[in-house]
C-alpha cells in the first residue's frame, strides 16, 4: 500500500527532479526535471527524425519516410497555414510546421511507457504561447503599424459605447489567448498521463486484494488499453489543436477588419 | 531480459503486420483490422506485465524496460528502413 502511495505522489508531483545515480543534474540555480528531459529527448528525436528523413532531398521523394515527411508538410502548409492566412502563410510554414511537430513528438514520447510528454509541464506550455503570443502581435504590428493594428480591435460603423464595449472583450480575449493555449495543451497532456498512471495503480490494487477483487484486475487493463488508444487520438488531435490555433491567430494578425 | 525483449520485438512485428492491412483498396476495413491487432498487441503486453507482476515480482521493472526496449529497437530498424532511398524503376 505504501508503494502505492509513493506512486500517486510521484504521479501528481508535476516537476519531479530528475536523479541520476541519486544524484540532481545542475547547472547552477538550474536543475533539470523529469519533464524538462522528456523535452530534450524530444527536441532531439525530432531533428533526428527529419535529419534522416530528408538526408537526400529530391524532387520526387525517394524513400518511404521522404513520402511521409512531404505529406506531412504538405498537411502543414495546406490546412494549417494557407488555410488560415491565405497565400501570405507559405511563410509561416517553418514557424508552424516546428510547432507541430515537435508538439506531436512531445506528446507521443510521453505515451512510451516510463516516459513523460514535455508538454505535461506548464512551465513549457505557458513559455510557449507567450511566445506565440508575442510573434503574431508582432507580425500584425509589422504589416498594420503599431496604431493600424491597435485601431483593428476597434469596430467600424458602429456606436461609439458599443465599440468601447467590442474594444474592451477584443483586448480582454487576446489577453487571455497565451493562458487558455497554454492550459488546454497542459491540461489534456498531464491529465491523460495521470489517467494511465492511476488506471495502473488501481490494477496494482486489485491484484493485492483477495479473492473475487484479484479477478476484477482484468477490466482495468482492457479499460487502459483503450484508454491508450484514446491517449493516442488526444496526443494527434492536441497538437494539430496547437498548431491551427497558432495559424489562426497569426492569420487574425495579418487580416484585421 | 532476453525474454521481455523478444517479446517486445514480436509485438513490434504484430503492430506492423496489422498496419500492413490497411491498403488502398479498403481503407476502412483495413483500420477495422489494424485497430483489433493492435488492441490484441496491447493486451499481450499487458497481460505479460500482470503475470510478471504476478509471478516474479522482483523482475518486473527489468522485464518492463527490456518489453519497452525490445520493442523500440525493431520500430527504430524498420523506421531506418523506411528512410532508405529506393531507386525508381
């Protein structure tokens, strides 16, 4: 039961210190996570990944992984960039396309057992769609000019309260834009993690127990496999859910009314 | 060890046939297929981690990371292999 305990709370504690040998790695005031080094194992599988994939770039790709890569882009381009921002978001297909990505690396990685997603850590998320918040006002200063775009969250035509009013719900929603991008990819990533985790704790339970309860471990481990499966799903879904809001906010900058 | 390995590798090899099911000529029905493979994978692969923690307790998280390890190895091989150029012909 004790051993049980120690699970749940290794489970919710978020930023557990990473130990090697019993001991912390640091770099001064900075220690490294556990989930700061899923991070960085993602970071590195996937460059990795498209390293290898596109060591040999042709016109026609050449191999299985090239095809795979280029449709993968081609998703990138078409539905997440042109799609939202028009024929201006070819250029935002890098910036977009390493958003995607490396999202949906973190969070696949964090489906291999002992391992966690880097993006499970609010620390990351928040990091992250303050950037982005960052780098789509500033792209929409850079095309309107600081007091065009700051007259775009004014609506035309319409009365003067009702527009202070408009003003005001604009401001307070693009405000608000790096706390719910950031808490929806946190939330939905640590959360299924801790599903699968307690689902495990639980069966661990129910085979400790006597009697009839020892059977009743069977259901939840076909219940974790589907969840499994449903993790797989939110981990997908998440990061394209990531990378169109990126696109669309990026595009609400370059297109004001 | 070598058999949790093995046995990760073997679970490896089921999730890539079931995959290989899934052919332009039924889609759907190759999805139907792969998903059902892959669910009886998982199963095998929890159902081996219950009788070690069942059975050999003490062994279990060597049994775990080698299942883990064995079958990332084989997906590692077949995704090299996948990046390999193919001459057109």
């Amino acid at each position: 039961m004790e051993m049980i305990g120690e699970g749940v709370k290794e489970l919710l504690h978020e930023l557990s210190v990473l130990t090697v040998a019993g001991h912390k790695v640091e770099a001064g005031q900075f220690v490294l996570t556990n989930y700061a080094f899923f991070l960085l194992i993602a970071f590195v599988v996937t460059v990795l990944f498209f390293m290898i994939g596109v060591r040999k770039v042709s016109l026609v790709p050449n191999s299985r992984l090239g095809s795979m890569i280029e449709m993968g882009v081609e998703f990138v381009r078409d539905s997440l960039c042109i799609e939202s921002m028009g024929p201006e978001g070819k250029k935002y297909v890098p910036f977009i396309g390493t958003i995607f990505f490396y999202v949906l690396f973190n969070n696949l990685i964090g489906l291999i057992p002992g391992f966690k997603p880097g993006t499970g850590s609010m620390g990351t998320t928040v990091t992250w769609a303050v950037l982005i918040f960052i780098v789509y006002n500033a792209i929409g200063i850079k095309k309107h000019g600081l007091w065009g775009y700051l007259k775009s969250f004014w609506p035309k035509g319409v009365a003067a309260p009702i527009a202070a009013f408009v003003a005001l719900l604009e401001i307070v929603s693009q405000m608000v834009r790096p706390l719910t991008l950031s808490v929806r990819l946190y939330a939905n990533m640590y959360a299924g993690h801790v599903v699968l985790g307690i689902f495990s704790i639980f069966t661990v339970m129910l085979i400790e127990a006597s009697g009839v309860m020892k059977i009743m471990a069977v259901l939840p481990i076909a219940l974790q496999v589907v969840l499994y499966a449903l993790e797989l799903f939110v981990a997908v879904i998440q990061a394209y859910i990531f990378a169109v809001l990126t696109s669309v906010y990026i595009g609400g900058a370059l297109n004001t009314h | 060890m070598l058999g949790g390995a093995v046995l990760g590798a073997i679970l490896a090899a089921g999730a890539r046939v079931s995959v290989g099911r899934i052919t332009p000529d039924d889609p759907i029905g190759g999805m139907v297929q792969a998903a059902a493979l892959n669910f009886l994978v998982m199963m095998v692969a929890f159902g081996s981690l219950l009788a070690v923690f069942m059975f050999a307790r003490s062994a279990m998280f060597v049994f775990g990371a080698s299942l883990v390890s064995g079958f990332l190895v084989v997906a590692v091989v077949w995704f090299l292999g996948a990046a390999r150029t193919q001459n057109a012909h």
